[in-house]
C-alpha cells in the first residue's frame, strides 16, 4: 500500500512538471463579411446588386515544450446569405465547387505541425502560418504545407522554405512588414488546399531562399531567390528579386521609401521579365500618411507566380465569384505588360484607427477606401470592425463591403 501511495505521488509529481514545461496557446479568429457587387463588370446580368454575407472561422491550438513545438487547427465558412445569385442555398455563384468564393467541403485542417521556436530560429513542418515564420517575404505567406525555417537577429536574417501546397481563404499580405495582412482579406472566402490525405501530390512545388541585412535603424536590403517547378503544364519559373528600404524619422515627419525588383524566366518556355515598383511613405505627426509609387509588372505575369504581395492595392474585392476561395486571382494589377502608377493617402490614430485612401491609374485602375478601427487592440485579443469602398477606377465595377472580426 505504501509503495503504490509512493508511486501515484511520483507520478503525480511527474505529471504536473511535465504539465508546468508545457505551455498551451489556443489560436484563431471569427469574421463576418459583407460584400456588395454593382455596377455592370460586377454583378449577373439582370441583377442591380450581386453579393454575399460570409462567416469564416479558425481554431487551433500550440503545445510548446521548452521550444519544441506541436500544433493543429482548422478553418471553415460559407455564405448564409447571397443576393442576385442563381442556383441553391448549397450551391450558387459564391457557394459550391471549384471557383466558388466558398468551396465545398468549407472546411479544412489548415495547421497540423511540427516545429521548432527559440534563439531567434523558427523552424515548421506541415501545415502552418507561413507569415508568422516568413514574416519578411514578399510574396509568401498565408497558410503553406511544406517546410519554412527563418532565423533573425537585430541585424541579420535569412530564411528558407518548401511549399507544397496553400490554403485559399483570401488572405494577402500587407504592404507593412509590422502589418499581418490586408484589413478582411483573411475572412472574405473559404477554399482548401488542392492536395488532400488521398490526393497528395508533388506538380506545383515553390522553393524559396531569402536574406535580410540591416545597416543601422533606417537601411535594409533584403535579396531572395525562388524557383516553381511545375507538372501540370506550366513552365518551371526561376525568379531572383530584392526589396530595398530607406527611411529616417524626423521628428513630426517620417518617410519610408521602398524598392522592389524581381527578374523571372520561363524555363520551359523561354522568356524574361523584369518587375520593379518604387513606393514612398510620408507620415506627418504619426498620424496623416500621404505617398505615391509606380509598378510595372514585365513581359512575365506575376499572379501565377506568386502566392501573396506586399501591394497596396484591394482590387481582389471586385468580381469575388472567381477562383477556389479567393480573390486572388483577381489581382489584375499583376498581370504582364502592366504598368501603374497610384497616390494614396490616410489617418491613423495609433494602432485604433486606420484609414487608407489609394487612386490608380494606367495599365491598371482602381479607387478604394478601407477603413479599420481596433474596438479592443492588443497581442492576446483583437476585436476589429471596418469597411470600405473598392471600384476599378470608377469605371463598371464597384464593391462596398464591411466586416468584423474577434481574432485570439
């Protein structure tokens, strides 16, 4: 009796200190969003307004062992309600198979991990939040399925990845490194990764390598290479870029100028193309921005060949009802032989209120306003609401939209 007493206060003891080294952070967000389709380019024939009501949810949780890491979560939405749309409840313009905003099964495990967190490393394998990990890329991120491992230090970082296969849920990246994100694009569809338990396959694979070198607090110049190996009829695309940023802080003003540059050619099919973007950022008292930039895509499209940007741009909203959960195929700004040039301007109050302004014109048009305001903002909890107006240079497309969303 004594030696069983002895054994369950050892094992106790050893449970609760293996419990006491693990630390347990739950993860995830629920968003609504409303989008309203008019004018004659986006909306169905017939119809005065076409657009959805759409809910997205992700749950998951990270079991951490003194940096060893385990996780897994899962994402799903749909559209309960649609105007000016043909078909069923189940199965209409937004809601259905392949190219709908929100594609059957609307569920999908979009983390299942295994990683590694600790001394400025960020290693994962499997199914995990590329922008987390990949935070200075430039046209990686959202959820990945393959390998990603970054390390960073106060003036050196390199990174690397493997990706597989993407999630499809909207998601873009925003043209702020400090900023996750473009405000509702995470919530404004539902798709899934093409690949599946029973349907794993290797035909659309991007390697990626990327550095990150800082002189002082105000230089940074960040050099990457990529490379698409292709099986299902694309040509494999090699592409080698760098971002450059330069900026200084005077006191009541702030500016950040931003370079980009990205050479790509068609392995199979020949053929280069040379983007390149200058953007310039004014920000007055830390409150009103003001700024330009210009974009020229090349003789090589980007939207193939890229899974995000860092663009300013939210012409993703217009013509929703387009590709496997996302409008991201709707990122005309990329298309080859494009050039913009655009302006914008805004308010912020902190990390509370933030309003962005942007007019472009050229190969590429658009007008939009977003605005976002943080009803709780901090690490832990974030509750946000916003909206905004999109249209492709007030030309037949319009979007007005509106969104809330309680991220944990």
């Amino acid at each position: 009796m004594t030696k069983k007493l002895i054994g369950s206060v050892v094992l106790a003891g050893v449970l609760a200190s293996a419990a006491s080294a693990v630390q347990i952070t739950p993860f995830g967000y629920v968003g609504v969003i409303a989008n309203f389709g008019f004018g004659d380019a986006n909306k169905l024939p017939g119809e005065g307004t076409t657009g959805y009501l759409g809910v997205t949810g992700h749950i998951g949780v990270d079991f951490n062992f003194s940096g060893f890491k385990i996780g897994a979560g899962a994402m799903a939405g749909f559209a309960p309600l649609t105007i000016g749309t043909e078909g069923s409840y189940t199965n209409n313009t937004y809601v259905g198979w392949n190219g709908s905003l929100y594609r059957r099964p609307w569920v999908e495990l979009s983390d299942l991990y295994l990683g590694y967190q600790g001394s400025g490393f960020d290693v994962a394998l499997g199914r995990y939040n590329a922008s987390k990990i990949l935070a200075t890329a430039d046209w990686i991120g959202g959820h990945n399925q393959g390998f990603a491992l970054a390390y960073q230090s106060s003036y050196f970082g390199i990174w690397a990845t493997w990706v597989n296969d993407y999630l499809r849920n909207g998601y873009n990246a925003n043209s702020s490194l400090a900023k996750d994100g473009r405000y509702g694009m995470d919530i404004s569809g539902m798709g899934s990764y093409a690949s599946s338990w029973n349907n794993f396959n290797v035909n659309n694979e991007l390697f990626a390598l990327g550095a990150d070198f800082k002189f002082g607090e105000y230089v940074s110049l960040s050099p990457y290479a990529q490379y698409w190996l292709r099986n299902n009829g694309w040509s494999d695309t090699l592409q080698a870029g760098a971002r450059l940023i330069v900026s200084f802080n005077a006191g009541p003003v702030k500016s950040t100028t931003t370079g980009r540059f990205l050479w790509s050619n068609n392995i199979n099919n020949g053929g280069n193309g040379f983007m390149w973007q200058a953007d310039q950022e004014f920000v007055f008292i830390d409150m009103i921005k003001l700024g330009g930039g210009y974009l020229s895509i090349g003789n090589i499209g980007l939207g193939g060949n890229t899974i995000v940007d860092r663009t300013r741009f939210y012409g993703q909203y217009l013509y929703p009802g387009a590709y496997n959960g996302t409008g991201l195929a709707n990122r005309g700004y990329l298309d080859a032989g494009v050039n913009t040039w655009y302006v914008f301007t805004g308010f912020k109050l902190g990390e509370a209120l933030d309003l962005d302004i942007l007019y472009a014109d050229g190969d590429y048009k658009e007008f939009s306003t977003i605005l976002n305001y943080n009803i709780i903002g901090g690490e832990k909890l974030t509750w946000s609401v916003g909206g905004g107006y999109v249209t492709n240079g007030f030309g037949n497309a319009h979007t007005g939209l509106v969104y809330t969303k309680l991220k944990f």
